[in-house]
C-alpha cells in the first residue's frame, strides 16, 4: 500500500499577512516541507490547495501536513506513520490556535469531510470519537500564521539541527528578516 502524503496550499492565507512577498515564504516553506518528506518517508509530496483530490486518489494511510510548517519536527511524521501503520485510524497534530499541523487518516471513509478551519476541529474530533474511531493526538506546534510568528520560528529553528528548513532559514537571514516585518 502506496503511502501519500499532501502539504496543503497555504498561500492564500500567508498572502494575508505576508502581502506580495507571500510567494517567497510559500516557496520557502513547501520546498523544506518537500525535503522533509522525502527525507522522512520517501514517498513524494503532493502540493494542492483541495484534498478531495488526493483522498479520492489514494488506497493507504494519507498524510497531510500545513503548508505553513517548515520547522516540523522529523520525528512527528514518523510517529505519525507509525500510529497509523499500528492500527490508528486518525493521527492529529493539534496547533496552539486550535487547528492543525498534521493530520493522518488511515482508511478515508472513516472521517468523512475533513476540517480546514480551527472552529471546526473539535466537534469533528467530538463526532470521531463518538463514533468509535481511534484517534492518536501528537504534541501541540504552531504554524506559522501572524508576522510575530516568524521570531517563534527563529527561535524553534535555532534549536533545531541545521538540515531542518534550509530554505526557510536562508529567508529568515539570521533575524534580518522578522526585524524588517517588525515582529
């Protein structure tokens, strides 16, 4: 059974806080999401703004990291596919505003219609769980949503091995960067 795993578009929203520089932080934050995948599990990634196309395409567990979460850690994908391949139904990284930055669906037709807005998250969980599927939460991160985020980031990446989001770091330049957006 073919592994996929999506990184779901972003853009639109990063344009809202980013204005037209938005593309370089969407380049950025896909390509080391790319590598991470890659890297983690060897199977491709998929860039695409709707998930109904890959959930409809795929036969085995489906991943799907936001777009907007170049600093995740290896480890969450891994223990992510693992908790999957041990029988999971839905793995789910919970972010610090209440959405989230992973989820894992081992078989589609047990989760029905994905939620994509934080609001909705909970009662899906809520609805999930009264109707018996095993659901495995991963730690809290965040996503990369307001400005002031990005100094959150430089700080995480700090700590992190230098192989974690080259091209994010390169566009952070050190600090340079959250200085210059005022964060």
């Amino acid at each position: 059974m073919q592994r996929v795993t999506l990184i779901l578009d972003r853009s639109a929203a990063l344009r809202e806080t980013f204005g037209p520089e938005a593309n370089w932080w969407v380049h950025a934050f896909v390509a080391d999401l790319q590598a991470l995948v890659l890297r983690v599990t060897g199977s491709t990634a998929y860039v695409t703004s709707t998930i109904q196309i890959a959930t409809e395409a795929s036969e085995g567990p489906l991943l799907i990291l936001s777009g907007d979460t170049p600093h995740l850690p290896e480890s969450r994908v891994r223990d992510a596919y693992t908790l999957l391949d041990s029988g999971t139904d839905v793995v789910i990284g919970l972010c610090d505003r209440g959405s989230w930055y992973l989820l894992g669906i081992r078989h589609l037709s047990v989760v029905g219609t994905i939620p994509l807005v934080s609001e909705e998250v909970r009662l899906w969980l809520s609805g999930l769980h009264r109707h018996g599927v095993r659901i495995a939460y991963l730690p809290l991160w965040f996503r990369i949503v307001y400005v002031s985020d990005l100094v959150t980031l430089s700080v995480a990446l700090r700590t992190m091995p230098e192989g974690y989001a080259p091209s994010t770091r390169r566009l952070l330049g050190g600090g340079a960067r959250e200085r210059e957006w005022g964060a």
